[in-house]
C-alpha cells in the first residue's frame, strides 16, 4: 500500500468512527468535531470548506488533524495527506481500527 492509499485509508477510518459516535454530519459542528484514541492519539475533523479551530489548534478546510501526545503529526484528507515527523501511520491506522472494531463488537451485542 503507497502513502496516499494509507493516508485515505486513515482518512476513512476516521469519518467511519465519527459515524459510530453519531457525529454525522460533520458539518454540524460550528468547530471541528474531536476524539482521542488510545495511545496518545487526538483528532480534530474539519467539515467546513474554510479552517477551523480546535482545541489543538486550526485545521485546514475538509481535512483532518492528528496529533500525538500534543503534536501535530498528520494532517490528511480524502485524497492524501502529510505525515509530520516520525512515521507512526500505521500505528495510528491499527489503533482507528481496533477502535472501530471494539466499537462494532459492542453494538452486535
């Protein structure tokens, strides 16, 4: 898989989680909508066709921003991305996944 497939891989993920926590439309927020994953991980999601702020700081229009341990480290949308300092994608991709995946188990139940 080549960088941008992950990064819209990542990105998809994303917008599949803020659907399992009833966050949909995006766009509703007047800021950007934000989680946190284990492992230090937090996500601010910008819906807007402008940038908005976050808790962590601005996001460009319709991107998402990831930070680690308070960090910027990516910043993606639906067509690519930019990772920032050490690459961690991949632990970031598994712990959004193991996320989504504990959540889907749950709700089965």
């Amino acid at each position: 898989m080549n960088a941008n497939e992950r990064y819209s891989t990542a990105f998809m993920l994303i917008a599949e989680h803020c659907a399992q926590l009833g966050a949909t439309p995006i766009s509703k927020y007047d800021m950007c909508f934000e989680f946190e994953l284990s492992g230090g991980w937090k996500i601010a999601v910008n819906a807007h066709p402008e940038e908005r702020l976050s808790t962590l700081g601005k996001v460009p229009a319709f991107h998402a921003a990831v930070f680690a341990d308070g960090w910027l480290v990516l910043l993606l949308h639906p067509q690519g991305g930019v990772w920032i300092g050490e690459d961690r994608e991949h632990d970031f991709i598994e712990a959004l996944q193991k996320v989504i995946d504990t959540y889907d188990h749950f709700a089965r139940e």
